[in-house]
C-alpha cells in the first residue's frame, strides 16, 4: 500500500452536444476561477479591465504548473492587475475528504462551490512512478442504469469546465504527494460526458493542450453509455482523445433493460458511429463489458458479441461487477462467477476478438467502476 499523502485543503433530460467556450459562472458573480478560462478567454478578460493581453500567458502557465494546492506566485504583473486577481485566486473546488484503499487507489471528494460534491479516483499504475485519474462531468447522472451507484443519485447539475480541471489538477497533485505522475485520465466517473460535452471538450482542451495542463490528446479517454451525437460531436472536434463505450449486452433487448439509453440508441448504430470515429483517429475504441451473473455472461452472449465486433477492431475490456445494493428497479446483481468469467473471455478470444480484463481498483473504498455516489462515510476531514 502506497503511504497516505499530506492532507489537501429513456433519458431524463434533452440531449445537449453544444461545442464552444464554457459560460464563465464565476464572472458572474464577480469572482476570478484561472481554472475556468482558456487563453483567449483570459486575455479577453484582462483587455477589459485595461491591461495587456500578454500577461495571460504566464499566468495561466504559472497557474497549471503550480496547481490549485499553491496559491501565490511571482506573475510579476502590474499592481493594479495583480490585485483584480487577488494573492489568492478563487477556487471552485475544494478537497472535502480523502480515502486510501488496500491497493493504493485514492478517492477525493471535492466540495463544490454550491456545496454539491463530486468523486475523483487516483489509480496507481503497475509502473512505480506513474497513475491514472477518474474524472466526474456531472453531479449524479441522468442515464438511470439499474447496476450504478451513481445513477441512484439522480441528476442534479453539469460541472463547469473550470470544475472539470481542477479535478484534473487535485489528482496530479495527489499523485505528486505519491511521487507519481498522471499519465492519463478517464471521464468514467459520476455523469454521462457527452450530454455536457461543451464543458467537458472546454476542459480537455486545457487539460491536455501543451500550453496549459499537456497532458496529451492520447492520455485522455471520454467514456459514454452510447449517446450517438455526442460520438459524432466529439468526432467533429478532431481532438483525437480515445473513446470507451459502455456496452454491457450484445442485444438491445437486454441492454436496454440495464442501460435506459439503450431504448433510444441501439446496439447497431452505436457500433457504428464508433467504427467511424476511430476509422477517423485511428485508435481502437473500447468497448466496456460488465459481466452479471445470468445476465450477460453466457456464451451465446459471447458469440453475438464477437460477431458484433467482426472486423472492427476493437478492443474490449471486462469488468467484474462491484457490488452496489439494490438496483434502480428494486433487485440485485451479482458478479459472474471465476469459471464463467474465464469462459466468456475465452470465447471472445477464440473468434478473434481482442479482450482482457480490467483490474479492479479501490472495491474496498468504493471507488470502483461502478460505485461513485458521493459517500462521506468513513471519509476523513
């Protein structure tokens, strides 16, 4: 176990795909977020108040190298603007608890500014010195699949880009405090990204551009249940993160019993717009499996879904199911046996599919896929 790092201060809604800046809340109200600006932003922003656009540059640079744990830095700016920004620029986000699983997994719970909270997860890799980040787009989640934690939450609201980043940077402080550093990030936290895919691009944009966080356009993943625009809209940006859908069935019958959004966008047509969106990046996509016990696990579910995949290319990743309770629609789940499990993969292997399983990491915290609900219990202030 890694040593504990220092304590750190159908669909419910209308599909929404809007690409574009993010409205700044905070300008709002008065309030300056460095998180919730781009360059172009924040140069705007300092033309009117009367100073150079140039100062914007190495303020945001300062800002990303240093992150949201240091607060005061020699910007060398003119007085007047110095003291608009103020000594210690407003965060959105706020690092509320902290928990540490067996095997080293970290999950935050970030307050936010209207006192909802999210779930971050920090992953430790095989590598010594590297881990991976899990990033919430939204607080709770609209898609109402029946074996998520999350979804038991219901939908309450959209984080804001500058929400989304600093997310991103309490998770590279975190691995920092391991030392660490964050090698990728995955949006498979609370939230379905691409009915908030204006402010989640907003943010990738920062986070992985090499001007601002330079993570990488290839250590980001977006993750969705299969919302058909939004993979064409994220196509449409020419970003090139990879993708990671969340199929868990062969069939829309079955699917759509797990994953509501499966009533509106089927199997075949999300397969589709996936196989164009990485004919368009060559990556291969991903497909997300979970396995339930007589459910989806059978061979003949095996074989349909290897044909399915037929001369795609693309790669699936099975998931053991982490216990949640009791379901949306009031029954349980249960993971698929070893033998079962083993079969399935075997199956899939055999007719050419590429597959393996994906680690669990954090069960006993309740950072796992799947878990993320906002839990405080057993969480240290």
């Amino acid at each position: 176990m890694l040593a504990r790092p220092p304590p750190a201060g159908g669909l419910a809604r209308p599909l929404r795909v809007r690409l574009g800046s993010a409205a700044n809340r905070c300008q709002r109200v008065g309030v300056i977020a460095l998180s919730d600006y781009d360059l172009s932003g924040l140069q705007e922003q300092f033309a009117s108040w009367g100073y150079s656009t140039s100062h914007a540059a190495r303020v945001l640079r300062a800002y990303y190298s240093a992150g949201t744990e240091t607060r005061k830095r020699p910007w060398h700016l003119p007085k007047g603007l110095a003291a608009r920004l103020g000594a210690s620029p407003a965060s959105l986000t706020s690092v509320a608890a902290r928990q540490v699983a067996a095997d080293g997994t970290t999950k935050l719970l970030l307050r936010l500014g209207d006192g909802r909270a999210v779930e971050s997860v920090l992953m430790p890799d095989y590598r010594g010195d590297r881990a991976a980040g899990c990033i919430s787009s939204q607080v709770g989640c609209a898609m109402g699949c029946d074996f998520c934690a999350t979804a038991k939450m219901g939908f309450e609201r959209d984080l804001g880009s500058g929400e989304i980043v600093e997310q991103f940077l309490a998770l590279r402080s975190e691995a920092h405090a391991y030392g660490r550093r964050l090698q990728t990030i995955v949006f498979m936290g609370m939230g379905e990204p691409m009915l908030n895919l204006d402010n989640v691009i907003a943010a990738v944009r920062r986070i992985a551009g090499n001007d601002l966080g330079g993570l990488g356009w290839r250590q980001v993943t977006v993750s969705t249940v299969g919302i058909v625009p939004g993979i064409e809209a994220l196509a449409a940006t020419g970003l090139g993160v990879n993708l990671a859908v969340s199929l868990h069935a062969p069939d829309d019958e079955t699917r759509a019993r797990l994953l509501p959004a499966g009533k509106r966008y089927k199997v075949g047509p999300i397969l589709d717009a996936a196989q164009a969106y990485q004919s368009a990046f060559g990556r291969p996509v991903s497909i997300q499996y979970c396995l339930l016990r007589d459910v989806n696990d059978s061979l003949p579910q095996a074989r349909q879904l290897a044909k399915l995949l037929l001369g795609r290319r693309m790669h699936v990743n099975l998931l053991r199911y982490n216990p949640t309770g009791l379901s949306l629609c009031g029954g349980t789940y249960a993971a698929a046996s070893d033998g079962t499990a083993d079969r399935f993969i075997a199956e899939l292997r055999a007719h050419g599919v590429v597959a393996h399983f994906r680690r669990p990491r954090g069960p006993d915290i309740d950072a796992a896929c799947g878990q993320l609900s906002q839990k405080t219990s057993g969480l240290q202030y």
